[in-house]
C-alpha cells in the first residue's frame, strides 16, 4: 500500500532538515556493486516515489522516513531478460530496497558529490554518491528537445580552433509524424551524457535548460537515441 503523503511529511518534518530532504529528492544516488557494470541508480521523487535503475530492468516503489529509518514497500520491476551478471546486481536492489527498513546517514558537506549510506537489518552498509539533478541545478523542468546530429563536425563559427556539431531540430505532430527543419547550424552545444560517433547520423532526445548565469546559455542532457544511421564513408 502507497505511503500518504501526509505520513510522510509528518516523519520527514520530525527527523530530518529541510536541506536533507531536498538533498534526498535533488540528486541521483549511485552505488557501484559491480566495477565492470552500470551503477545501481536511484531517483527518489515526490509524492513518496523511487525508482531504481539495476543495469537490467527498472524498479519502481513507496518510500517515506520514520525515525532515523527510510522504509519501503514492495517493488515493482520491468521484465526483461539479462546477461547473469547484470540480474545478480538486479537481484541485490531487490534484496536491499524491498520492503525495507534502512537506517540512514546523509553527509552534505560536499554539494558535488554528497554520500548516503545505507545500512540494512544485518547492519551491512551500502554508500551511493549524489549526482545532482539538472532540475534542481537549473531549478526549472527542462524543455524537451529532438535534436539530429550529422555525423561530422565543423569549426565553430565564434572560435574556428574548436569544433562544433552539426544539428537541426526535429519536432513531432499530435500523429507522431517527424517534422524536419530545413536549417542545420553549427554551435558549441555540450550535451551531457552524449557520446558522438563521427560515423552515424542521429536523432536524440534532449531536456534543454538554461543557465542563470548572464548572459543565459542553454544546456543539454542526452535522454535517449530515438534514431541512428550509419553513413557510409566517401
């Protein structure tokens, strides 16, 4: 059964200050369980929502704070099929965050990377590091944005030393049909998390904020590739 919202509050509002429920919402946690493997990553949302990223499928559950204590309830988990290291580390999460009652340490002294430490019934700790959120980092939600990436570079039209990539934006109508623009133009974008391949062409999904900084500049995290094609070489 969901946690409600007012439960929550109440617990959170005895126990733990503002800045660390903000610090628990704000940022992703990540623990590494396997060097050769993607992080264990979990979200905690509002409305008392988590989910968690395994390396294999997607978990999903309740969460509020009691006492010095983060409990859970059941969770939820896509269905796919993985290689058997990858459903190990999924197995972990499971065993770790269902239905549990884990007794919390949150250390802010570094707003780059704050750590949180879990600590189960047997009293083995687990530590994930923060990543802070873009949402939070640029407090708005992000504008999503389809981005097409032309597999070469050019020089920046600003600085010639440096390169630039080749982009246009794409957009899609209430029929899902792709409506291309005709304009591509070079500019220094930095697209975190996007890794280029100098060989494919690529539409990717993006969140774009801006910065507050003056003057404003806009900043994109890769979401996803929605479509890739390999060009061959001339």
């Amino acid at each position: 059964m969901p946690f409600s919202s007012e439960q929550s509050k109440i617990a959170v509002a005895e126990q733990l200050t503002a800045k660390q429920v903000h610090a628990l919402v704000d940022y992703t946690w990540s623990h590494q369980a396997n060097p050769n493997l993607p992080p264990i990553e979990v979200n905690f949302e509002g409305e008392n929502r988590f989910s968690i990223a395994t390396g294999c499928n997607q978990q999903s559950g309740t969460w509020q704070i009691v006492g010095q204590r983060l409990q859970t309830g059941p969770l939820r988990s896509t269905l796919m099929m993985c290689d058997p290291a990858r459903m190990a580390q999924e197995k972990q999460s499971q065993a770790l965050f269902g239905d549990a009652q884990l007794r919390v340490n949150l250390d802010l002294r570094s707003t780059e990377q704050p750590v949180l430490t879990l600590k189960d019934k047997q009293g083995v700790s687990y530590q994930f590091t923060g990543r802070m959120k873009p949402e939070a980092k640029y407090q708005s939600e992000g504008e999503t944005v389809f981005l097409e990436i032309a597999p070469e570079t050019k020089p920046c039209p600003a600085d010639a030393s440096k390169q630039c990539f080749v982009v246009r934006e794409i957009t899609y109508n209430a029929q899902s049909v792709k409506q291309t623009s005709p304009t591509w133009f070079a500019e220094p974008i930095d697209i975190e998390g996007y890794k280029h391949d100098a060989s494919t062409r690529k539409i990717i999904r993006t969140k774009r904020f801006q910065t507050k900084t003056t003057p404003a500049s806009n900043v994109y995290i890769y979401d996803m590739t929605v479509e890739q094609e390999i060009i061959p070489k001339k």
